[in-house]
C-alpha cells in the first residue's frame, strides 16, 4: 500500500472500519469514544463531522492484530529473514546457491526513493496556513492542549544533509505555531542543536498520513543516521515517491495527507505540555523549541490520522510488538550471541526488557547486557530494567515464566548490577530529576540454584496489608504508602515471614498481580533502580554492593511522580450519553473504564 486511502478501502472491504457522522468534538470526545472502542477490541473509526476541523479524523488504525497485519502483511519479514540467512550464508554461497536467491535482488531493486515531479500532497496549498481547522486532539483533561499524535517530523542534519523520521508529539499553540517535543535522545533533535550552534533556524517538514509503512518506519528503532525512509519503502514494498515544492529546501512525501513546513527558530523556547503520554501518567510541562508555521499542504481529500495514548494497551502496543518480532532478525544478525530480544509494551517498552543469550564462557551475559544497553541511538538504549537468561523453553512475552526461570537461577550476590548516574528516557518521572535516573541488570544464567516458593499462605510481614503470589519466587506486597512509610522497604526485606521468597514487589494494592499488564505497568514504570532496590543485607566487596536476598523493589508511588491518567466524569458521562448517536445500527461495543486501564481485562 502506498497511502492511506488504500489502507482504508482495504479496512472497508474487511469490515474493519466504521464511520461516525454525529458532530464529535476533538476537545476529550473523540480520545474517549477512541478508548472505549479500543477496550473492547473494535473496529478503526472515521469521525465525519469534527466539529470546528475542515477535514476528517481516523483513529484506531492499528488498535488489533489483526489491523496490523492488514497493513503490512507477510512480506516485510520475509524479506528480512531471508536478507538475514543469504548474509549469514555468504562465506559458503555457490553460483547455484545464490541464483536461488535471486528473488532478493529484484525485491531489493524496489527498495528506495523516486524523485517525482508532483503528488497527491501538493494538490491544495494554503499560503496563509490555520492549523485550527486541523482535527488535532486534546486527549485528557489535564492537556495543555491539542496535539498532532502521530507526527511524521522530517529533519535533515544541516552538515551532513542526512535526513531523519520521527514521530515526535506536536502541540498546537495557535494558527502558525507547533510545540516539538524533542527528547534528548531523538535525530531530529541532534538536527537542531546542530543548527542552533550556529545560530541557524532548522527546517521542519510535518507530515502526516501517508502509507501506514511511514508511521511504522518513523517508531522503528533504528540506529542513528540508517535512513527511516528506506525502512518505510522495504514495508511497502516500493520505492517512497518525494516531490519538490518551490520554498523550501525540504522535498515532500508524495503520498502524504498533509505537509506543514517551515522553521524551528534557535535559542527559542516555550512551554509544552501536560500531556497525557504512553506510560500511563502525564508528562509535565517543560520548554521546548517550536515551529514556525510558513505552508500547509494537503491532499484534495485529505483524512487527519490520529491516535490516542494512555495506560496500556493502547494502538500503541500493538504496533510496537509488531516491529520488535520484524527486526528480531536483524538483531540476531548482528548481536548472533543473543538469541532474542522483547520490550514489554505493558510497562511503556523502555522500562523492562529481556534478552535471551548464549552464554560460552562465564560472566559473557553481562558483555551481551552491556551491548544492549549501549546500542548506538538504538531504543534498546533507553532501557532502564534488563533482565538476561538463557535456556529453552520460556515464553518471553509471558514475564510470569521469564522471571520464574530468572529467579531460579540467579544469585543476587553477584548477578544483580545498578548503576547509577545516566541519562534516561524524559518521559520516564521516576529519577530524581528530568533525564537523570539508573538502570538495572538481573541475571539468570545457568542451572537453578534454589527451589522457589509458589504460595504464600502465612502470616502478613510487619505492617503489610496484602501479600500475593506474582509468580513462583515472586510476592507482591502492598504495605503502608510512601509518604506514611518511606523506610517501609527496608524493613519487609528484613522481615522473617517473608524470608523464603527471593523477591519482593512493595505495591499499592496486591490486585495487580490478577492481569499481567496491570502489574507490569504498576510496578516498573513507578520503579528506579538506584532508589527502589533494598535487601535483608547488603556489603561492598571489589567496588560491587552485594545484596543478600530477599530483595524488594518499592514500586510505590513517590512524592512528585505525575498523576495517573483518569477522564474526566463530564466525558464520560457525555459519551455514554451520546453512544446510540454515534453508532445508530448498534453494531459497535465500547467498554467505559473509569480507571483509565485500557483493555486489561483483556489482555490477562
């Protein structure tokens, strides 16, 4: 598929989308009609009629499987795993062998960009841009604003030329002006800073729409300078068409719905946000640079595509496990001593990961962890719990058997690292300030070393409320709040009752442990490593603290960590008032959530 108007006949024709022609409004309404039908599994929606928006506004794109595999199908990871194996089999390739692989050459020659001297984007332009009769959504109720959510940011390094493709959230001010929220890890950032050093305005070019492969390339985690545009042409299956408009130095994606360019002024700031954001808590407001706003361009009947965000799962997730299993490939390629990798989209991705390795020689894992967590502009950088096991036999994507298997072998004296004092992800509140914060290894290599319990059937530790069983090894405890007993930690460690289990999670409520991507979210997206981690005992020895076990993480919430995502009641009050309006035929279900916790009844 080469644009968005051949996703959506496509989703008619599998009855995957449904129009909503009643008057919606961007301010909240359309986010929570988005989240309720995204709770209960259905289907992508076209809002007709947004009230205030010239044009349309689909969501919910990607919000199932099933959606994705609509919009990129088999052939991505196909052809991946097949570049893989003809790489890997290179020092042995015969004439005979590699004549059989030929269909890679002609699958490879449609890989790439097409200079076109016009396209579908260019068709209308408005000189005197108004970005208010955009559909951009407000999502929750303590938003600064309205934001462009699925962001298309193309930015080309003012030295090298090299182009980047971000998705980097946008926040309306006014008619001509847009908030960029770089973070401190992102291309189109560098991009800027480059210019500002030299007191340059950066061009930006703002798409949005397009080929669902230019939103998957723009969230892909490739390494710094690998082009996202070539990763979008290998998922479409051809070459991204880019057409040149007088102006500005910026070609534009043929295929796009819309095109906003203009220029990012250096040595400008100004406030963005709250915004409600993917690990389930509003990022705070902070400066950032803006654009400037000199051309809008669109299609001539252009569609707004948008998303909302939230406690998971949201589209967000289901995009995101899609790319981790289509470049799983890649990875083995060039780390081939780890045998796979998987984020947990549960905890927002950047908070927990695991690999699986081989390890040859002793204490090799930790050399496997090390390469993760310094992949070179790579998302896996921005990890900030890792866990590292090898043997067969264990879901990854099930963490209740990953950390059982861990727990099992792991000796805490020596296989579990925090290191303290690193950049972090800016979205993540947990560190003591914005960007700053720690990480933590845990190993689990080699044969068990204990027998784990796998009920807890005594009596409470000191001052707890709740014990529950996580998994085999792990009890969940909700004890006195942070601000009652921040010391509370410390103690459980220490507490007889609880001895027998290697690992403790000090919770708010021990009800999480019931649905795996309510715990997963609860406990490590509100833990830091270097502040959470306490033990029954602990000693320096060759520079390393040595934990005796048990070990606890204070996955409490702390003073000043952001609120919790919650709609607001007049909201969802309204939606539930005006449900038979937008879906007459009732051929629509939505779950009303009033904690704000996505589809976790379905997700188990």
């Amino acid at each position: 598929m080469t644009n968005l108007g051949q996703f959506l006949d496509l989703l008619r024709r599998e009855k995957e989308i449904v129009d909503v022609e009643a008057p919606v409004s961007s301010d909240l309404e359309i986010a929570e009609i988005h989240r309720r039908v995204i709770a209960a599994g259905g289907p992508a929606l076209m809002f007709r009629n947004v009230e205030g928006a010239d044009f349309p506004c689909v969501t919910n794109l990607f919000g199932t499987p099933r959606r994705v595999e609509l919009a990129f199908g088999p052939r991505p990871g196909r052809f991946l795993r097949e570049l893989v194996s003809l790489a890997q089999d290179l020092p042995d390739l015969s004439p005979s062998k590699l004549w059989s692989r030929r269909g890679l050459a002609r699958e490879a020659l449609r890989v790439g960009l097409k200079s076109v001297r016009s396209g579908p984007v260019a068709e209308c332009r408005q000189a005197e841009p108004d970005l208010t009769r955009l559909p951009l959504l407000r999502t929750w109720p303590e938003d600064g604003g309205h934001f462009v959510t699925l962001p298309l940011v193309y930015t080309e390094h003012p030295e090298t030329g090299h182009h980047n493709l971000g998705m980097y959230r946008m926040q309306r001010y006014d008619e001509r002006t847009l908030g960029v929220h770089w973070q401190i890890q992102k291309g189109g950032g560098f991009h800027y800073h480059a210019a500002e050093r030299e007191g340059q305005p950066l061009p930006l070019t703002l798409l949005v729409g397009g080929p669902p492969a230019l939103i998957l390339a723009a969230i892909g985690p490739l390494p710094e300078n690998v082009p996202e545009l070539v990763l979008a042409s290998l998922l479409q299956g051809g070459k991204v068409r880019r057409t040149r408009v007088d102006g500005h130095p910026h070609p534009l994606l043929a295929e796009a719905e819309f095109a906003v360019q203009g220029h990012v002024p250096p040595h400008e700031r100004r406030p963005e946000g709250p915004f409600g954001d993917h690990f389930g808590y509003y990022s705070l407001r902070h400066d950032y640079p803006f654009l400037r706003v000199e051309r809008l361009f669109h299609r001539r009947d252009a569609v707004f595509p948008a998303t909302v965000v939230g406690k998971p799962p949201q589209e967000d997730l289901w995009l995101g496990n899609y790319i981790q299993d289509l470049m799983a490939p890649l990875t083995r390629l060039v780390m081939p001593s780890i045998h796979s990798v998987w984020s947990y989209g549960e905890t927002g991705y950047h908070c927990l990961t695991s690999i699986v390795v081989e390890e040859r020689y002793k204490r090799e894992a930790m050399k496997f962890a090390f390469r993760i967590l310094g992949e070179d502009g790579g998302q896996l950088a921005l990890t900030k719990f890792l866990v590292v096991y090898d043997g067969p036999g264990v879901d990854q994507a099930d963490f209740r058997q990953v950390l059982s298997h861990v727990l099992a072998r792991c000796r805490f004296e020596t296989d579990l690292f925090v290191i303290a004092n690193l950049a972090m992800d800016t979205l993540d509140y947990s560190g003591p300030a914005v960007n700053e914060g720690s990480k933590g290894i845990l190993l689990g290599i080699g044969d068990p070393v204990r027998e784990l319990p796998g009920e807890f059937s005594g009596e409470l530790p000191a001052g707890a409320r709740q014990a529950a069983v996580y998994c085999p090894g792990a009890l969940a405890v909700a004890g006195p709040s942070y601000a009652e007993d921040r010391d509370y930690a410390q103690r459980l460690a220490r507490d007889p009752r609880v001895s027998s289990w290697p690992l403790l999670f000090l919770v708010e409520d021990t009800a999480v442990v019931e649905r795996n991507v309510a715990f997963l979210w609860s406990a490590f997206t509100r833990f830091e490593p270097a502040a959470d981690v306490h033990a029954a005992g602990s000693r320096i020895h060759r520079h390393h603290e040595v934990l005796t076990p048990p070990v606890v993480f204070d996955c409490r919430l702390k003073p000043g960590f952001p609120e919790e995502l919650f709609a607001d009641e007049g909201t969802l009050a309204r939606v539930t008032r005006r449900w038979p309006e937008y879906f007459p035929d009732g051929n629509v279900e939505g779950e009303e959530d009033r904690q704000g916790y996505g589809g976790f009844t379905r997700m188990g």
